[in-house]
C-alpha cells in the first residue's frame, strides 16, 4: 500500500516522525509531503494566486512553503507518480475535537482534500496538557490501533466508503496504568468557550478555556479528556 502523510505542524514536528515510524511497517511506500512551517489553525485554506515553493528533503519527502491543504493538493497533482491508498495528517500538537476544531484545523483540512478526490484518510490528533511528558513513540503505536481498528475483516483501514474519512484523538492521561481503550463517537457540537481581554487600547488576547470546554456524554470531546481514544466519522 501507498500513503501519502501530511501535518500542519511543519515537517520537522515530533508528531509527523512519529507517526511515519510507526506506518513505516505496515505501507509499501510513504510519501510525507507537509508545510515547511508551523500552519496550525488555519482551516482549508489553499493558495491560488502565487506561486508555491517547495523543497526536496529526501526520498519522497518534500517540505511545501503553503497550507496543508496546499500539501496535499501539490502531492496529488504534481508530485506522486500514483495516487496513494491512504492519507493520513497528523500527529498533530493538540486535539482536533467537536465540530469547533473541525473546521479550524489544518490537519483535518489535508485529509479533507484527499476525501474529495475519493482517497480515505484519518487525521491524527494528541489532546496534550500543559506540563504533562508526551510519549511519542506510544502515540505512534496508538495511532496504528486505532487505524487497525476501522476495520471489520482485520485487515487494517478496509471498511471505507469514498469521500469518508475519521478524527482520531489521543488522550494524555496522568498515568499509563491502564491502556486507552479505542472508542467510536460523535463529534462534540457545543462551542468552545471563547474569550478575550483587553490589553492596549486597540487590543486584545484571546483566552479561551481549551480544557473547560463543554461537552456531552459520549462525545469524542468527552471520550477524550475521559481518559480514551476518540475516533469519529466525517464526511465531504
């Protein structure tokens, strides 16, 4: 199988390295084509009007100067002789949950291209808290689980549909006593808590409560921050 592996933490984050290692044994052949720089939060944006540059770091690895939307459409069109089998974007700095975060993120947004073009993808995310040490290697091996687990034959990933593709949201539990368990759910439709002060005459900070977000049972907001793997279905 052929993946094609995207981020929009930039194509030096630990999350896109850990998760190309833990593909690595499982894929004939992984592309990594993402942003040269951190593109976090900038939803499906894609450049059309300028020229976009991009650099060849290694065998089929190439650093994109645009969007991860950008990353993906480049490496679709222009850069993979063939199209892959799977997309797959992340592991991203942070959580992807609930409708909010949907549509603001970058990483979701890469997986999102490809699903319009009939590729199936998963959009890897790590809800992290402050001061708390994050395992990468084991985010990794959870991100596999999780893949293995949108399955209903055992062979990973088979059980898709064109245009579908899922958020899957890691936990960052206080302790590793026990092993996530990998739980499918809706995606969370309360807001976030946005808010802002003031701090010049002319300006103001955003200071939201991220982890006071509300959130009903069951969600993958609540699934999540329970202590789970959140994986959700999405579609275009």
């Amino acid at each position: 199988m052929r993946l094609l592996l995207t981020n929009d933490d930039g194509i030096d984050a630990e999350g896109l390295a850990a998760l190309r290692s833990a593909c690595e044994p499982l894929f004939d052949e992984i592309w990594t084509v993402a942003p040269a720089s951190q593109m976090s939060e900038i939803g499906h944006r894609v450049t059309t009007s300028s020229p976009l540059r991009y650099e060849e770091r290694d065998t089929r690895t190439f650093a994109i100067h645009g969007t991860p939307a950008d990353c993906t459409r480049i490496a679709l069109a222009h850069l993979m002789p063939e199209k892959p089998d799977w997309i797959f974007a992340g592991i991203n700095h942070g959580g992807n949950l609930g409708r909010h975060d949907f549509v603001i993120s970058g990483t979701v947004a890469a997986v999102r291209e490809g699903a319009f073009a009939g590729i199936p993808g998963i959009a890897f995310s790590h809800f992290m808290k402050r001061g708390l040490p994050l395992d990468w290697p084991i985010a990794g091996e959870r991100c596999i689980r999780a893949f293995a687990d949108l399955s209903d034959d055992g062979k990973p990933g088979t059980n898709f549909s064109p245009g579908e593709f899922w958020t899957v949201n890691l936990p960052h539990n206080e302790t590793e006593d026990k092993e996530p368990e990998v739980v499918f759910c809706p995606q969370e439709r309360h807001p976030l808590l946005v808010g802002y002060e003031q701090i010049g005459d002319t300006e103001v900070r955003y200071v939201g409560n991220y982890h006071e977000r509300p959130r009903r049972e069951g969600s993958d907001v609540d699934v999540c921050f329970g202590g789970d793997i959140a994986v959700s279905q999405a579609s275009v």
